[in-house]
C-alpha cells in the first residue's frame, strides 16, 4: 500500500482491518502497538507470527523495515537487510503522532498514562531517553525483587546500595527529560487548548516529583541526582518493610490544570478531550521542531469522538503533512483526502 504525501483516508465498517494498518505504521516507529497491547495480540489468531515491511522514503534515501511479529519469542527485526538485536536502534526511521478515541484517559486517566506520554515522545526525541527509561525499568524490577525477598545481611544492603545508585543515575536522566519536554510543551498545549476550545483558558502542566520538596525545573535539573538520592536514603526503613521502591520517577506525574483547576478531577468531559488533542498536537509541533521531521499522524476514528464544533476545530488545527485516517462514516467537512482507500475484509482497494 502506497500513501500519499499528504492525506490518505482509510474506510471501512468496523472491524475490517483499519486500525491494524495505522498499528503497523505505528510499530515502524516505536517498535511496540500504540495501544498498548503485547505483541502477540497483534498476530492473527491461528497464525505463528505477523510481517511488517515497510519502505521509508525521506528525499533520494529509501530505507527498507523488515520485522517478524511473533506470538511466542523473539521477534525478527531487519533494516536494509541487517539484522538489528536491540529495537531502540529504529529511533528516527519514522516518527508517529497518534490521535486515538481513547485519548481522553490522557487527561481523565492516571498518572501512568501521562508518565508514558512524555517519556514516549522523549524516545522519539533521541535515543539516550529511551535507554534511560529502559536502565530504569530494568534496575526497578530488580531493586524490587531484592527488597520483595528482604533485606537479611551486609551483602544484601551492599546490593541494595548498587541499585540505589543506578535507580538514581537512570531516574535522573529520565527527570532531565521529562522536565525539559514539559516546559517546550506548555506553550504550544496552551495555544492549542486555546483554539480547540474557542475560548481563552489558563492551561497549567507541571511535572511533579513528591520526593522533590520544591518543584523541579529547569534551573534546577543538576540538583536532580542528589535530591533523589537523598529522598531514597530517607525512604530506606520504610521500603523494606514494604518490599517496593516507594521514590522514584515511576511515581512522578505530569499535572494538567485548567482556570487553577486540576483537570483530571474538574474539568468537563469536553475540556478533558480538547486537553487530550492539545496535547497530541502540543507534543506533533515540538517533535517537528526538534528533530525537523514531521511526524506522521495517525488518527484512529477521532472524530467520532467528537461534537461539530470540536471536530471543525481539530481538522482547523490539524499540521501539514502525511497523515492516516480510518473512518467508519462520512469524512468530516474541511477534510480533502489525496488518497481514499477502501478496508474490506482485510484487503485494501482503491476508491
């Protein structure tokens, strides 16, 4: 299947196959489902492994994706041919936006999702957040695990002191990050909300860390390490009698207020989902601008999501760029696809 460079629109009943298409878009890109399911669940039923191949043309360049989805083990990755053993080494061939109808728990929803949110676009970003967060989760589980089984003699406190220290050289790259990407995100998710929502409104997001007594910013991102360091020397007696790594960036949250108001408690249902699409957009423009990419945008039935006045505003604010979007009705007003392609059955044809 050949996009265009602009809009393709993809159409269909429900259940034919749209989303899978925008899944594989999305998995050239982060290597995982958008959706958050396991890779097996993107396999057929009955079938032993899913294939992927994707071309990615950017100028005279063509680079040429290659992946084995498997159900059960390790899938097959290739790029031009060569086989790649760690996935993170795909950071840049292509680069997503997504606009789904679950959006809205962004903003509803708690705070793990925003946590992913930022630390998914900071993947995108460049490849050492990504290795932070994967060091992170690693030393995590295993730090977990230790205080899981109890602390019990010097060698386990000198274990415990090792993991201490890589929980905070990965957590504070994982903060540096997340704290750079929340202030170039204000501005934009600002104007955004702005124009989604036709009226003027004070939108607030802070990165909030309850191990940091004072909030953490930019100008105060290299007292990150000794600041972690200290709240996880305090919390020592407390984890082991729990058996859980209680300090952390893991526990962090990305607060949305909208008019001094925490949005996930008391903002509408309406302002909740105009936040959820400024965001999405918020986090397009400071990928583009960043990387001087565009990323592609994907958008899985969103508008069905929404009222008149917020579906004109998002085809208003919608950048330029190719862009996929699966329809079960009518292609919202404003909206002229370059290319329509019909989802019968799992198979594509041209419309």
């Amino acid at each position: 299947m050949e996009l265009a460079p602009g809009l393709t629109v993809l159409f269909g009943a429900n259940a034919v196959g749209k989303t899978s298409l925008l899944e594989a878009v999305g998995w050239a890109a982060r290597a995982k489902s958008f959706r958050g399911v396991p890779d097996a669940a993107l396999v057929r039923t009955g079938c032993d492994e899913a294939i992927l191949r994707v071309e990615v043309v950017e100028g005279e360049r063509t680079q040429l994706l290659e992946v084995a989805i498997r159900a059960v083990g390790a899938n097959r990755v290739q790029l031009n041919r060569n086989r790649l053993s760690r996935t993170r080494d795909l950071n840049g061939l292509v680069r997503v936006t997504v606009f789904a109808p679950d959006d809205l728990e962004l903003v509803k929803g708690g705070p793990a999702g925003r946590r992913d949110f930022l630390d998914d676009l900071l993947g995108g970003l460049a490849a050492r957040y990504d290795a932070a967060r994967g060091d992170y989760e690693r030393v995590l589980k295993h730090r977990n695990a230790l205080l899981r089984a109890g602390i019990r003699d010097s060698d386990d406190r000198a274990t415990l002191s090792v993991f201490d220290e890589q929980l905070v050289q990965a957590g504070a790259e994982l903060v540096r990050g997340r704290v750079q990407l929340v202030e170039r995100l204000l501005p934009v998710l600002s104007a955004s909300y702005v124009q989604l929502a036709g009226r003027e409104s004070a939108v607030e997001a802070t990165y909030v860390a309850e191990w940091s007594e004072a909030p953490i910013t930019t100008e105060l991102i290299d007292a990150v390490p000794g600041t972690l360091r200290d709240a996880i020397a305090k919390r020592h007696k407390h984890e082991i009698d729990r058996g859980l790594t209680l300090v952390g960036p893991h526990r962090d949250e990305l607060r949305v207020r909208l008019n001094g108001l925490d949005a996930r408690t008391h903002a509408s249902q309406g302002e909740q989902r105009s936040l959820a699409l400024a965001l999405r957009l918020a986090g397009h423009h400071v990928t583009a601008e960043l990387t001087g990419a565009t990323p592609v945008l994907l958008l899985d039935d969103v508008f069905s999501e929404l009222d008149n006045a917020r579906a004109d505003a998002l085809v208003r604010e919608l950048p330029p760029g190719q862009t996929l979007l699966t329809t079960a009705s009518a292609v919202p007003a404003g909206v002229e696809p370059e290319r329509r392609l019909e989802i019968v059955a799992g198979a594509v044809r041209e419309r």
